[in-house]
C-alpha cells in the first residue's frame, strides 16, 4: 500500500470523525415516580388485562420516546431515596464512594468532578433546571403536622439563605445556568409564589414573578426557552440540561389549566411567566382521570366507584410529565436538533406512598412498584429498579429492549465518551456506549447500593407476606449478572444475603442463597472491597478487614502503561488506548511522560491483619484504588501537600491500581500499618503484578 493511499484513508477517517458532532444531551429525573408508571413497563399490560379491579394509568408520550429509541428495563438508581441518588448520579460513583447518603438532605454536593464539570470542559453549554438539594449550609428540615409539612409561607423567603452561602450551589458545581428549588422541602410543593417556596434563577430569587405556575410546566418550559437560546446564540456549541422535576413527589398539586395544544411557551412577564399559569392554582385533573372509576370491591354485581381524589391527582401528574416530555421532543424537532439530541428519562427512586395530604397516597393502587416488591426507601427491586428510556435518533437504533444491569454512575463514563474525553479516575461507572449504539463490547456495570431507614416496608397484600411490615434499617443490595443479593436489617458483616436470580424470578420469591455458596461469599467479599465508609453514615461492616485475593500467581514489580490523556483531570486510564504495559522493580522507578498518564498495577502484599495508612505527595493528580475501593483520591486538583488515606486489610495480596498523572519528580507514595508507627516507601519485596 503506498503512502498516498495511506494518507488517504487517514483523511478520510478524520473527516469521518469530524463529521459526527458531539451529541446534545438532556438528562430528565422524575422525583419518586415508579418503574411501574411507566406505561411501557408496566402500566400497559395492566390496561390489556382490562381488570377493573386494578385500576391503570398511560404515558402515551412516554411509549413513544421508548418506539423511537431503547428501553433499560435492568437500569438501577443509585439510592431508594433523593438526596443520595441524585449526589451519585451527578458525581459518578455508586454509593459506596458518595460524599451524600442515607438521608443526608441539602447536604453539599462533594466539591469534585460532576457531570456538568466533565462536559463544560468538553465544550458544552451547561444548565440545572428543576431540583437540586445538594447546597450545603442549609435550615434543619421542617417537621410535619397532621399529615402536612409545616410551612411558614412568607417568611421561608425571607430567610438568609442565597447562593453567597450555599457553597454547592449548581452554579459551582458545573453549570452554567441554574432555575429552579435548592432546597430540598421546597421541592415538596408545586406553586413556588402561592406556596412561600423559594425559587432561584443564578443569583436571583424570582418565586415573586411565578403566578400560578406549577412547577412541571415551569421547569418545561424554561429548558425549552434555554435550548432556544442557546441555538439562536451558538448553533454549533452542544448543549447538556439536567432536567430534575419535583413531580410527581410529595403534596400531588394539580396543574392549573389544561395542558396547551401549542405546548408550553415561556412568556417571560412577571404574573404571566409561562402560558399555562391561567385559571385556578391545583384545579385541573386530567379529563382522562376526572370521570374513571374502579371496581372498588371486586364485584362486578355492584356499582363501580370514582378514583378518590388523591390518586386522580397521582395519574394528572404522572400524564403531565408525559405531555411535558412529548412537547419537549417536539421542541426539538422544531429546532432541527432532534436527530443528535440524546435523552434519557429516568427516576431517582420508587414510588412514594406521601401525599402531604389529609388524604393518604399508597402506590399500590396502581401498582406502581412494577412486577416488583419494595418502594421508596427499600432496596427491593421495587425501591431501586428506576428503569430508563434513552431516545437519540442518529445513535439509537429504534425500539429496542436491554436488559444489561447498569446503575446511574455509568452516566458520566457514557457522556464522558460521547463528549470525547476520558471519564475522571474516580468514576465508578462503565460506559453504556455500546449499549446505546448497539454495538458489542459493552463492559458490565457494578449495581451497588447501602441505605438506612428506621422505617418498614409497607403491609401490601401484593408483595411477599415475609416482607410486609419487615424492619428495613442497614440495608445492602449488590446484583452480579443475573443474581441480585439483598440484606435487611444488618447486624453484623457475617449476616447472610438472600440471593434471586432477577432475571427469571423478578419478585424475588425464592431465596437462592443455600443452592450458591461461592455466590455468597463472593458477595460477602465484593460489599468489603468496592466501598469506603463515611463517619456521617455508618454501618455494622465498617470495622471488617478488606479479605485479600484467595490465590495469586504473580511476580516481583508492577506492570504499567503510557496513555495519551488529553483532558484537563486524570482519566479512568482503563478505558483508554495505552502503550504495551513495561515494568518496574519499584513504583519509585516507574516511567513518566509530559503529556501522558500512568496507570500502575500490581498487588500489594500485607503481612497482618491492620490497618494500613498511605501518604501520597504529587506535583500533579493522582488516585489509588486497592481493590474497587478508591482509598486516595487526589486527581481534581493537585494537592498542596501530603494526602493520606486509610484501609483495613487482611493480610495477604490486595490488588492496586495507581493512576498518575506528574512529572515524575515530587511523586512520592508512602505506606504504614497502624501499629508500625510513621509511612515509608513501600518495599519492593511486598509489591508484585
């Protein structure tokens, strides 16, 4: 083959890469929706039953985003309630290395790569929209009283909390635009100006100007206006929007007018800032609902009864969000960027049974737990499989169902990718890309979750008796394949998991864990070794040695490779294309590049069960992982000094991997077991790959 030829197949594959734009990207979290509202996954056959005794709802809209792109039927949310689920999925790591868990609210959102930060620096507009919570410096939550939250109107919005003091404030977070609630209870009511909630657009509070706009067409509406804008300002610039609705949460306000037939517009004047915000606050169920009635006692001799009031309001909101993402779709067409616009419709837990009303919402009037048993706060199926629909014409083939388990930590190394840069080192994800695409060599994904509630799982007559009314407290779920392990209620580290196969047995009936005894300590082993713990949520496993691999065949050194990392942060170098791996007999003596990044692997070999403290020093970034727990991480910024980072470990090998990103001159990675005194450089004797 000649040169010419050469150069011309290497012309036309750059031409080939340049001429696939970097794909827009909205990312639409419902708050406690259910996998069993959706009508694709599940509302629909309970319409094709036509059981009148088990009433259903529709998400036409919804059915439509599934036809025209794919289903994530195995697709988890990181947490079975909104604080830690929403600070997992906009960090990218799974549970065990979130800075936000159980039920930390308004707690701030670790100050650490997100998925705004990773795509701004890929050259993407930025915008929140809707609901955060993640603020930090925020009031203790407001309690509640007789069966309502207790507000003060007014005066929360007066209170001195802003954006100043706010020191996770979505804008320091990534984004370049933020509208919407920060606080978590103001995301409890939908009317910010009638209801006294807060409601902020960047450093200004505008709930005053917001006349009956209910907050699901308001949020709508102000990202349609926000695309436009910024298409009419930078056509060729790609944009990334973190839709968060605060529906169908918490007090179940109805809208309060029909939804348009010209779909939703931002009017921008203040007492008229959408054109739905007409006739009367929480007045409008949807005509489908207003009239449907039930078989209330399973007699078909008797007179079939009206929905009560409260889960009329439940389907109105659900219908709501479905014409809301309908009419965002089809803003988009309008724009002609609907081909290479990828979005994903998920939600950030199951389904709620809070209403904030006198009258009380179950969600097993609809079922909306899915073939499932759990709600919110469980980490049953039903407490954690959100289910996902992704809709991206120009990359999703048409009409697809997946069933790859994922979890909502793989977002960031799937955008990460599409945007064309490395996901940060401290991703816990795996790109979906190939899921997406349809394409093979999809990597699996770690379906972890940990969460404390003192609450029980709710006394349905649906779900297994053994579970109605059961303790939840520590809670632990870890899926591998098509095996899921769940614990409740943890003592200590020794409990047993109860183990289903999910992918045959879906409710979870018939506990596996005597027939898998190697599936059990695998397990037992993998919750030690892929997790840290935080001081501010504790668990009875805390305090476990880490167990070391079983058998090892290696040999003295660490192996290493060169990768070309062009990002401004140190990249999860495992995904990316390196040098043949080389050598080395100490880690003092591995290679650097400018321009480059290492990743170093090996095992370390402990001689005692302790705890060991290491102390790294870099001129650049850096991150060590031993096992899947990140032990030190120090690729955001560079440190100013030594950081340090402690793990218990049984002795015996541990496998490591360093990632690296220096010049080589200043990089120092000391180690010391707890009763051995002061760091120092780590033998070469205990080092091997």
């Amino acid at each position: 083959m000649t040169i010419r030829v050469l150069l011309s197949i290497l012309i036309i594959t750059l031409t080939g890469l340049q001429a696939a734009p970097k794909p827009n990207i909205i990312f639409i979290l419902t708050d406690d929706l259910g996998y069993g509202d959706y009508g694709v996954f599940f509302q629909n056959l309970r319409k094709s039953k036509d059981d009148r005794n088990q009433p259903w709802h529709v998400t036409p809209q919804l059915d439509q985003m599934a036809a025209e792109g794919m289903q994530l039927r195995h697709y988890y949310c990181p947490a079975p309630v909104c604080a830690p689920s929403r600070g997992s999925l906009l960090h990218g790591v799974h549970q065990g290395h979130a800075n936000i868990r159980d039920n930390q609210f308004d707690q701030a959102l670790g100050d650490n790569h997100t998925l705004a930060t990773v795509l701004r620096a890929a050259g993407y507009s930025t915008a929140a929209i809707g609901k955060w919570g993640l603020q930090g410096n925020s009031k203790p939550k407001e309690k509640k009283k007789s069966g309502q939250t207790k507000r003060k109107g007014k005066q929360s919005k007066g209170s001195s909390e802003n954006p100043k003091i706010w020191p996770a404030y979505p804008t320091k977070r990534g984004f370049d635009f933020f509208h919407g609630y920060v606080r978590h209870r103001d995301g409890h009511m939908h009317y910010p100006k009638e209801d006294g909630m807060q409601l902020w657009e960047n450093e200004h509070e505008i709930s005053d100007d917001l006349d009956k706009c209910f907050t699901t067409d308001l949020f709508t509406a102000r990202t349609k206006k926000w695309i436009t804008d910024q298409k009419e300002a930078s056509p060729e610039k790609p944009f990334f929007v973190y839709l968060a609705y605060d529906t169908p949460h918490a007090i179940l306000q109805l809208p309060p007018s029909p939804f348009p037939k010209e779909g939703l517009k931002w009017l921008g004047q203040k007492g008229k800032m959408i054109n739905t915000a007409v006739g009367k606050k929480d007045s409008h169920t949807h005509p489908d609902y207003e009239k449907a009635t039930w078989d209330h006692d399973n007699n078909p001799a008797t007179a079939e009864k009206s929905w009560p009031d409260v889960y009329q309001r439940y389907a109105t909101n659900v219908r709501r969000i479905d014409d809301c993402v309908g009419d965002l779709i089809n803003h988009l067409k309008e724009l002609k960027i609907d081909d290479n616009t990828l979005i994903v419709f998920t939600t950030d837990n199951g389904p709620s049974k809070e209403s904030y009303l006198p009258e009380q919402y179950h969600p097993d009037f609809f079922d909306s737990f899915g073939p499932f048993d759990g709600i919110k706060r469980d980490v049953w199926e039903g407490g954690v499989r959100a289910g996902a629909l992704v809709r991206w014409p120009s990359g999703t083939p048409k009409g697809r169902v997946n069933d790859h388990p994922c979890q909502a930590h793989d977002w960031l190394a799937t955008f990460s990718e599409l945007a064309g840069v490395g996901a940060p080192a401290r991703s816990d994800g795996a790109s979906l890309v190939p899921t997406l695409t349809g394409q093979p060599g999809q990597k699996s994904s770690q379906v972890y979750v940990e969460y404390s509630n003192g609450g029980k799982t709710p006394k349905y007559s649906e779900f297994e008796k053994y579970r109605q009314n059961g303790t939840r407290k520590q809670m632990q779920m870890i899926r591998f394949g098509e095996h899921v392990g769940v614990r409740y209620n943890i003592q200590k580290h020794s409990d047993p998991f109860k183990i289903y196969n999910v992918d045959k047995d879906p409710k979870q009936t018939e506990n596996l864990a005597t027939k898998l005894p190697d599936l059990q300590t695998k397990m037992h082993n993998e919750v030690l070794r892929l997790r840290r713990p935080d001081p501010k949520a504790r668990r009875p496993y805390d305090q476990e040695f880490v167990p070391a691999l079983a058998s090892v065949t290696s040999k003295p050194g660490v192996s290493y490779t060169i990768h070309k990392d062009t990002t401004p942060w140190l990249s999860k170098l495992d995904d990316l294309k390196s040098s043949e791996p080389r050598t080395s007999e100490t880690l003092e003596q591995v290679e650097t590049t400018p321009d480059h990044s290492t990743l170093v692997t090996g095992y370390l070999e402990v001689p005692a069960d302790d705890t060991y403290t290491f102390n790294l020093t870099t001129d650049g970034q850096a991150l060590l992982r031993i096992h899947n727990a990140t032990v030190i991480d120090a690729a955001y910024k560079t440190p100013t000094g030594t950081v340090a980072g402690t793990i218990k470990l049984k002795a015996g090998k541990h496998p490591f991997r360093l990632y690296r990103k220096d010049s080589g001159q200043a990089f120092s990675l000391k180690m010391a077991p707890a009763k051995k005194g002061n760091p120092s450089p780590i033998p070469a004797k205990t080092i091997s790959h």
